[in-house]
C-alpha cells in the first residue's frame, strides 16, 4: 500500500472547521473506562489511525455526514514529555504542551525533539503532516504589573499549579512573594502590556506556533478575565 501524500499543513483551522487532539491520558482516566495500561499506548495508536480513515471514507463503516474541511481536520496529540513530544512527531500530528511553571529551557529542548522528529515523518497517521507546536499556560494582562497582582493572578496561578502549592504549603505567603515567585516564572505570562509582551516574545522565540492561554483561573474576577483577553487580543498582531 503507498504511503500517504506527505503535506504539511498551513494552517489548521476555519471559520467553519476545527481540529482534533488526542492523547493517551493518565491512570486516574484507565481506571474509570477500564483500560489496561499495558495496552492504553497501541490503543492510541489505533485511534489515531482510524479516525482519519472514517473521515476520508477509508474505514469499512464511513462516518456520516464526514467533515467540512478536507482531506479531514489537523491532528494533534497532547504531551508532556520528551518521549510523547517524539512520539507526536514520529506520527506526523501537533504537539500540545504545557509550561505551568516549566523553565522556557525545557520548552526549548522539547521544540527541538519535536521538530526533528516530525521532520524525519514520511507516512503520517493522517493524510498529511501537521506540523505544529501549541503550548498551554497561564496568561493574565492588566493595565500594570501591580494592578495584576491586585487582580489576584499570582494566588490563582499557585492555586492552580500542584508545584506552587507544594512549595508553599503549609505557609501563609504574603500576596507580593507570591507575586515575586510568579514574575520570575518566564513561562507563565502575568503583569503589564509591556511584561506580556516580552513572555510572548520569549514563546514565538522557542518556535511555538500557537499558544493557548489559560485566563479563567482561580478567583479573578470575571470582568478582570474580560479585561485581560481584551488586552492580549491587542497584542496577538505583533506576533502574527
């Protein structure tokens, strides 16, 4: 059987398409739907391969009505290490990570796995190679780096991290620490325009092609959430 057509894709999706991402999940998940753990990794392998069979009309039972965009929506897989960032490339789909307090050097080394893996993909899961790389982090912008940490980011951001909240149990951490340990974070961005700006910057630099930003958290109030996406928003064209 010949290989798939090896395109890369430009872009993933539309006003009227979407994406897909999968990932293999962790024990609290294989314990729920009863997954053997020993078989959850050729299970995801599986998966990855079916689904893009039943949209482009390759499986015995063809879905119906298929998808709107064509040949079928990009494919991604979530990751968290260097071996499932390999492995994503090897299968010639996105990489979806996360940088919740993880050091921009680590991002940078996992880029490079990725890239070099997804480079070398001559038969991709699906129809084409989707090359790209989406990171996951905290994100909140405010008209000053002191209104954020009175909009309460620095408490959401360790509320939320299992890390933070390890180093800090069991004290009660003054809200302009906390706030300290949080700047000098590169991977979470927090504080003013101009301070946004840069962590933004320091992503595109790592060669991340999209970055999902995590703003609803904690207890930010919801109208400094609005606040926030409206001012990252005007941001987004100097990255584009």
């Amino acid at each position: 059987m010949p290989a798939p057509p090896r395109v890369r894709a430009v872009s993933g999706t539309s006003a009227a398409g979407g994406d897909l991402g999968l990932t293999r999940s962790t024990a609290p998940e294989w314990r729920m739907f009863g997954v053997d753990p020993a078989g959850a990794r050729a299970q995801t392998q599986r998966a990855f391969e079916e689904v893009p069979r039943l949209w482009t009309g390759g499986a015995e039972q063809p879905l119906i009505p298929g998808p709107l965009q064509r040949p079928h929506p990009p494919l991604w897989q979530a990751a968290s290490s260097p071996a499932s960032f390999e492995e994503a490339g090897r299968r010639g789909v996105g990489v979806l990570g996360t940088t919740l307090w993880e050091p921009l050097t680590r991002v940078a080394r996992l880029v490079e796995l990725y890239r070099e893996a997804v480079a070398a993909c001559e038969e991709p899961v699906g129809a084409f190679v989707n090359d790209q790389i989406a990171f996951f982090t905290f994100v909140h912008c405010a008209e000053t780096d002191e209104e954020a940490l009175r909009s309460g980011a620095a408490a959401a951001a360790a509320w939320h991290t299992a890390r933070a909240l390890t180093f800090f149990q069991g004290e009660t951490v003054p809200e302009d620490e906390l706030f300290e340990a949080l700047m000098a974070q590169d991977s979470l961005i927090v504080g003013s325009p101009d301070t946004c700006r840069k962590k933004l910057r320091a992503y595109a630099d790592a060669g991340i092609d999209r970055l999902m930003c995590f703003q609803q958290v904690g207890a930010i109030p919801h109208e400094r959430v609005l606040e926030s996406m409206r001012r990252v928003g005007e941001l987004i064209p100097e990255f584009a």
